[in-house]
C-alpha cells in the first residue's frame, strides 16, 4: 500500500463527488486534518474506515488499497440519498460506542456524588465539588448529543434511543449533584426564618383548650452553645442506599433497552400519589388522637395521659398499615385481572403500587410527622405541645419521586420474548 498513490486516489475522488476534505470527515465522523494527511500520504486511514470510505468514494477496498482504479472502473455517480448497508452499520456501531462512553462517564459521575453525600451526611457540603460534578455532566452529554447530531445528519441515523439513553442519564446524575444544592438552600432557609423559639418550639400555627400545635422545619441540635444551632436532617435525606440501587437498575436498563422500548412515568407516578394524599389523612388522625385522648378535666395534669396517647398511635399506626397493605392487594389483584387490557402498562402499575405500599409504611410510623410533647409538672393548667415537621413530610415527597424513577426505569427493560414449549416426546405433528 503506497500512502502517497492512495491520498491521491481519495483526493480524487473526493473531488469528484463535489465533496470538501470537512465534508468527507463529516461522513466519516474524523476530523478534517485526518483527511488532509490521507491525501497528502502522511497517515493511513483505520482499517475499520475502508469499507465506508471506498463506498463514499464510489471505489472498491482493493483499489483503495492499490491506489489506482481499474480500467473498466465506471464513471462516479453521485452519492445516493438513501445510506447504504455499510453506512448504517458503521452510524449504527458509533451510536452504541457513543453511548458506552455516556453510560461510563454517567455511572462514574453517579458514584462518586454519592459518596460525596455519604461523607457529607451530617453537615452542610460545601457547592464547589457539586457544581464540577454537574459541569462535567454537561461536557459529557453535550459531547454525546454533538457525536448523535453528526450521526443523523451524515447517515441519517436513529438517535431516538440514544437521546433517551441520554435523558436517563441527565436525570439520574443531576438529581444526585443538585441534592446538595438543595440542601444548603434547606438550611440556609431554616436559618433565615429562625428567630427567638422558632429554633427550640417552631412556628405556632393553632391553639387549642390543652394543645398547641407547632410547625418545625427539621430536627434541632444544640452544638456547645446553646446560641450555636444545628439543623440536622433524618435518615431518609440520606441518599447512598437509594441512589445505589438507583444506579444498578439505571445500568441494566441502559444496556437492555432497544428502539421499541417505551417508559410509562404516568402510570408509575400514578400509584405514588397515594401516600402524598394519604399523608394529610395521618396527620389529621393522629392530631385527633392526640387531642381526643388528653384529660378535658383541668383537675388532671396533662401529662397523665402520656401512656394512653402513645397506645393509641401505636394502635392507630398497626390499623392503618393493615388497611394500607389490605388496600394495596386489592389494586395489585385488579391489575392483574386487568392485564391483558392494560397491556405493558400493567406492569409499570404493579411496580408503583409495590412501591407506594413502602412509603405507605414509613408514613404510618407512629411519630414519624407528628410528635407530642407535655410538662412533667404537676400543675393541672399546663398545656401540651403538638409539633408537625415539614421536613418529613418533604422526605415523603422525594422518596415518592424516587420511587417513581426506579419503577419508570425498570418500565423502559426490554422483556425477552418467550421461546416456544418443544413439543412433547413422541408427538407427531401435523401433516
């Protein structure tokens, strides 16, 4: 192979097909100095190029190689509108290396934000570390989207799985760099609207004959001083566990996914309002208990009814998680019977219902949003404080959401097709 005949062979030909150096590099998906040191004889095309690059030229592989055509080598024609076998099967394979890169860059991005969290878990991170992570992301998908762009426009290839490969991505990696940019906003917010007994009691909102109730924005440490204060955030704002499985389900439906492959958010989102209706219905029943079971008598000392009020949102909680699972079977059993209408949206339905069923549990833990609190004095006139906190009723709300990516991704796996049952032994078939 003479590098010196075969640049000017491709100059040639180029040139005949009314094509520029950039052009060419286009459909070729190099840059237009490769070109440029093929013609000039200072570099060798990749072997994986030649197939696509002879057929560009309208040439065969051996002239390509020789440098020279044949004597019965027809006269160029143009490029036909339609791409080729070979032209599809290269946009094709630089789709799927184009997306490995994403889904590599994506995962290692994913990781490392989540062990950002993790280490960050009980203090406020800093946001220099997340703003690179969610620039990166950016690079990385713009990089991604220019690669598909040049694809379609050089073979007209489908990107349509790509870009929501892409989505998938964008979505999973930013929600986990943007947390920490909420959560500095969260604390920042409670600091600003902090004034006198907001910090210890909170917000009073009603009052009632022996209640008070009090809106509190999060959990309260006093660390040292008692003017140096702490707002700390329960368990369910920590997100390693959730985002790993977040991630793992993410990496298989990335990789299982094809073009039919169709997500339902509605339908996953649809079960998932469940908890977020049912939540003012705890709280209300649980506002109830509290203030049904206090002494109406002002001769008895409030906290006398400490034991009973906690029996009774002990009971409470175990009659609303049975009702919540007993509601549950039934939807999942009505989805089932209604399969075959629902087609692959049963699927999508049976997984958010499963899923609002855990976050149905959390929500009926007795104390989880509402907390009482009565003086240990014997004075019969003390009143009793009721506290809601906001906070955990916004952790409710991003567990849901949560919840509603996972069963959205695993909506998007494609599901293998069932192999026709073998025949039995000794059957004959029909004639």
């Amino acid at each position: 192979m003479d590098a010196k005949k075969t640049g000017a062979l491709i100059a040639e030909r180029r040139k005949a097909h009314g094509l520029t150096q950039k052009e060419l590099a286009g459909r070729l998906m190099v840059s237009d100095k490769a070109v440029s040191k093929w013609e000039t004889g200072a570099g060798y095309p990749e072997v994986t190029l030649l197939p696509l690059l002879a057929e560009t030229l309208g040439i065969t592989v051996d002239e390509l190689l020789a440098g020279e055509l044949r004597a019965d080598a027809p006269e160029p024609e143009p490029a036909a509108p339609q791409p080729s076998d070979i032209q599809r099967a290269y946009a094709a394979e630089k789709l799927a290396d184009a997306d490995d890169k994403l889904l590599f860059a994506g995962v290692i991005l994913s990781l490392v934000g989540v062990y950002y969290l993790f280490t960050h878990s009980y203090s406020i991170p800093g946001l220099p570390i997340p703003l690179l992570g969610l620039v990166l992301l950016v690079m990385a998908c713009y990089w991604h989207r220019k690669s598909c762009r040049r694809l379609h426009q050089a073979y007209a290839a489908d990107i349509r799985l790509s870009c929501r490969r892409e989505k998938m991505l964008t979505a999973l990696c930013g929600g986990i760099w943007l947390y920490p940019f909420l959560r500095s906003a969260w604390f920042y917010g409670v600091l600003f609207w902090d004034t006198g007994s907001l910090a210890t009691d909170g917000l009073q909102v009603w009052s009632g004959d022996r209640f008070d109730l009090f809106l509190r924005f999060g959990y309260l440490v006093l660390v040292g001083d008692s003017s140096v204060r702490q707002y700390t955030l329960p368990f369910l704002w920590q997100p390693p566990l959730i985002a790993g499985i977040l991630i793992a389900v993410l990496s298989l439906a990335y990789r299982r996914m094809d073009a039919q492959t169709r997500f339902h958010p509605v339908c996953c989102a649809l079960p998932l309002l469940l908890p977020l209706l049912g939540a003012g219905v705890v709280i209300v029943m649980q506002m109830r208990i509290i203030i049904g079971l206090a002494p109406e008598n002002y001769n008895h000392p409030l906290y006398f009814a400490d034991t009973e009020i906690e029996q009774g949102l002990q009971a409470f909680s175990g009659s609303a998680r049975m009702v919540w699972t007993a509601a549950t079977v039934i939807l999942l059993a009505a989805v089932w019977l209604a399969r075959r209408k629902l087609a692959s949206r049963a699927g999508a339905l049976a997984c958010g219902l499963i899923a609002q069923c855990y976050v149905g549990w959390l929500l009926t833990m007795p104390q989880m949003m509402v907390t009482f609190e009565t003086l240990t004095s014997d004075n019969p006139y003390c009143r009793g404080a009721i506290y809601l906190y906001l906070v955990q009723l916004l952790c409710i709300l991003l567990l849901c959401v949560l919840c509603w990516a996972i069963c959205t991704l695993l909506s998007g796996i494609r599901r293998k097709p069932k192999q026709p049952a073998a025949p039995a032994s000794g059957a004959q078939p029909y004639s």
